[in-house]
C-alpha cells in the first residue's frame, strides 16, 4: 500500500482565496464595464443597475470565501466564526439579524 501525499493545511484555504480573487476581479470589471458604456437612457439606466447588482454579489460572494479560508486557517474562534455584521461596499448591511 502507498502513501497518498496529503495536502498542507493550508491548500484549502488558499483555493478559496483563489476563487475570492476571481470573484473580486469579476465585479471590478463589471463596474468598470458599466461605466465606460457610452449608451444613454433609461434603458441603459436599467442595464448599469442590474451589472451593478451582479457586481455586488461577485462581491458578497468574494466576502464569503474570504471568511471561510480565514476560518479554515484558524483566524475567526467562537460559536459565531467572530463575525456579526458586515457593509457591503453599496452600504447595505447583512450578517446575521438581530433575535
């Protein structure tokens, strides 16, 4: 029987900061994107407010791989992972609401 080579600690949380990257990456370009657009209306109103949503869940989503490779490599303790509430950068909050 061989040994199968194990992976360091780390490996896991560094593939979610992988993909917390990317998703960083996809929401810059969205708002990038949506501002260079020439188009004018409401029509073209409407088109930069759904890009713009799309881009703050690339965002949220990013978040989540953040705290979850942070709680992998042992960062957050406690019941809770250390985190309550956070601002998206559109100001809305989100987290856990209040019992």
């Amino acid at each position: 029987m061989t040994d199968v080579p194990r992976l360091p600690p780390s490996a896991p949380a560094d593939g979610l900061r992988g993909h917390c990257a990317a998703l960083r990456s996809h929401a810059h370009r969205l708002r990038a994107g949506a501002a260079a657009l020439e188009w004018r209306g409401p029509q073209a109103d409407a088109f930069r407010a759904e890009v713009a949503a799309l881009a703050d869940r690339c965002a949220r989503a990013a978040d989540g791989f953040a705290l979850a490779a942070a709680q992998l490599d042992g960062v957050h303790g406690g019941a809770h992972g250390g985190v309550t509430t956070r601002v998206t950068a559109a100001g809305r909050s989100r987290g856990r609401p209040p019992r």
